[in-house]
C-alpha cells in the first residue's frame, strides 16, 4: 500500500474513533482520563494525519522525500 493512502486510512480510523469516543465516552471515568476529551485528542491527530496524507497524494513521491 502507498505511504499516503496508508496515511490516509489509518488518520480517518483514529478520526473515527475519536469521535466515538467524544460522542459516546461523556459519562464515563476512567481513573484520570475522560474519554470524552481523549477523543477530541484522536479527532485532532486523526484530522491532521488524514489531511498530510491527501496532501501527500496530491504532491506524489516528492512530498514523502523530505
């Protein structure tokens, strides 16, 4: 699989999850963490990782060169 299309679908699942997590996890604890906020957090990193693989897919091989 393509760096950027690997990119791309592990970003969109951890969006995904994280939006489970912020949507159903509100009245739950977890000793210190909430999985509300944790899923905004994923949502976060998800977003920014599905969008540096379209990125990356739109640039082609010379974005993943560095």
């Amino acid at each position: 699989m393509a760096p950027a299309r690997k990119r791309l679908l592990t970003g969109s699942i951890t969006f995904v999850a994280g939006l489970a997590l912020w949507l159903f996890g509100s009245d739950e604890h977890v000793l210190v963490l909430t999985p509300s906020k944790l899923g905004v957090v994923l949502m976060i990193i998800g977003g920014a990782e599905t969008l540096y693989g379209a990125y990356t897919s739109v640039r082609g091989r010379d974005a993943t060169r560095g």
